[in-house]
C-alpha cells in the first residue's frame, strides 16, 4: 500500500502495475521489507541463488519500465538508495578524470533524517548499465562502471547498498564489461527479469 501510494505521488497516474510487473513489484516489496520468504519466491520465478544481503539488477527491453521500477523503491524501511545514470557517471570521469571516489562509500544521511527513515546511510542504483561508453581522460581508458563496482565490492560496499538497471543480456553483459565484472556482478547482485514490451509506445 504505501509503495502504490508513492506510485501515484511520483508518476502521476503514470506507472501503472499490470501483468507484465505485478510479479516483479510484489517480489520487490518482500525484498525491501525484509522479507525472509523472499528466497523461495525468487527461486519460484527462476532466478538464481537469490539473497537478501545482495542487491536487485533489474533487466529487461528498452521502456519496460525498470528505472521507474527502482525510483518506485529508492524509499523503503529497508535501506534506501538514490539512483544514478550509468552515463553521468561515466561523463563525469571523463571531464573531471575523479574516480567517483564518492560513490564508493555509501552517502552519509542527516542526524534523525526521518526522510530516510533514520537510516544513517543512502545508497545507489546505478541505471542503464552497460549504456556508458569506455572513457578517456588524457590517455587513460576506464570502463567506469565496471571499476566503480569493482572497487564497491573490495570494499564491502554493495548488498542493499548497491543495485542496478540494466538492458544488456548476459552474453553482452560479459562482452562489454569482461568476465571478471560479469561473474562479480552476478555475485553481488539477484539478477530479476521485468518483462513486457516497451510502455514508452
């Protein structure tokens, strides 16, 4: 009830929770809320050695509406996040050369920040992974993205800290960003698909 509430609040009317997503919504909202018979549902939809202490990468077409998906969450009693375009990420590395240093560590909240409901961190969900171009800042080539989760999971940063949107298959996913990224973010990741066709049309 309260995320339906946000829906309206949000997207005006927009987002609309139909037979392509209902399956995906109601599985989120056992994960966000801790759930502990969020496992054998995720095994019952088919995906693989899911997890409470893993973040969602949420895949599907273009449109299928998986960004409005995890904006829909970003408030939760669970561990709230922000959510982020893989592209200005990248953009940002290769005008400024940073190493989104800041985005390694999760964001530090407001003393009694009730927005947050009083959760001393926000974390992040990286959208349209797999979008972002390899980049180039005076001669160094980075795949941002794939550095910046890298360098979240040495350092303990991801579970419900860290999630994803994502287009890409998983023959892509590992063309694009290596093996080594592709099995890490299987690792980190409970990897959920939100079918249905484009909603943008």
């Amino acid at each position: 009830g309260f995320m339906l509430n946000r829906a309206a609040n949000l997207f005006g009317g927009r987002f609309t929770i139909d037979q392509h997503n209902t399956a995906i919504f109601d599985l989120l909202c056992m994960y966000f809320s801790l759930d502990k018979d969020f496992p054998a549902a995720a095994i019952n939809m088919g995906i693989k050695n899911p997890s409470l202490d893993k973040g969602i990468l949420l895949f599907g077409g273009y449109g299928s509406g998986k960004t409005w998906m995890m904006q829909l969450f970003e408030k939760n009693k669970s561990q709230c996040y922000v959510t982020i375009n893989a592209k200005k990420i990248a953009d940002k590395y290769e005008v400024s050369g940073g190493d989104n240093s800041e985005l390694i560590n999760p964001i530090t909240n407001p003393v009694n920040d009730a927005e947050h409901f009083y959760q001393p961190y926000t974390g992040i969900c990286i959208d349209d992974i797999g979008t972002e171009d390899v980049k180039n800042n005076y001669g160094n080539k980075k795949n941002v993205i794939g550095d910046l989760i890298e360098l979240k999971y040495a350092k303990g940063k991801c579970g419900r800290l860290l999630h994803g949107t994502l287009n890409l298959t998983g023959e892509e996913l590992s063309e694009f960003y290596g093996q080594r990224v592709a099995s890490r973010m299987r690792e980190v990741f409970n990897i959920v698909h939100l079918p249905g066709s484009d909603r943008r049309k």
